[in-house]
C-alpha cells in the first residue's frame, strides 16, 4: 500500500480528528519544527494541546516523557496515580 493509501485509510478509522491550521497557527507549527521539537506531524499535536482563547481549555498529553515537550504543554505522567486505571 503506498503512503497516500495508509494516509486515507488511517483518516477514515472512527474517532479520527484533523485539526484545520489557520494562518498563525501554520506559523507557530513552522516555528516548532524549525526550532526541533518534532516533524510536522508532532507539532501539530503540540500546537493542538496547547491553551487557545477560542477553546477556552487546554488539552493534556499524557506521557511517560514529560520533560520532552516544550513549556506551555500541559502534560501529565502516564503511570501517575489514577491514570490507566492505576491507584
């Protein structure tokens, strides 16, 4: 299968969101690969986690890696206390 191919299937995979970029968004992302916090792919999560005034909340990336996203992230540990089912 090409990549175009996995492309499509994966975007047709239930629970799948694509966030639309608009034009300082595209920027702010083009500054996060430049500066070397990921691909564009990683970015665009980054960017999507982060607080924005129009959403008026801030998403949490949970992670066994905290300290490899840039401040501003809101991340939480992936084996603290109450994630995954664990206490």
């Amino acid at each position: 299968m090409t990549s175009e191919g996995l492309a499509r299937e994966a975007l047709a995979l239930p629970g799948i969101l694509v966030d639309p970029l608009d034009r300082t968004a595209a920027a702010t992302i083009g500054g996060m690969v430049r500066d070397g916090w990921g691909g564009p792919d990683t970015c665009h999560a980054l960017y999507v986690a982060m607080p924005h005034l129009e959403s008026g909340g801030m998403s949490i990336i949970l992670t066994g890696r905290e300290d490899d996203y840039p401040p501003g992230i809101l991340t939480v540990d992936i084996d603290s206390p109450g994630m995954l089912g664990l206490h």
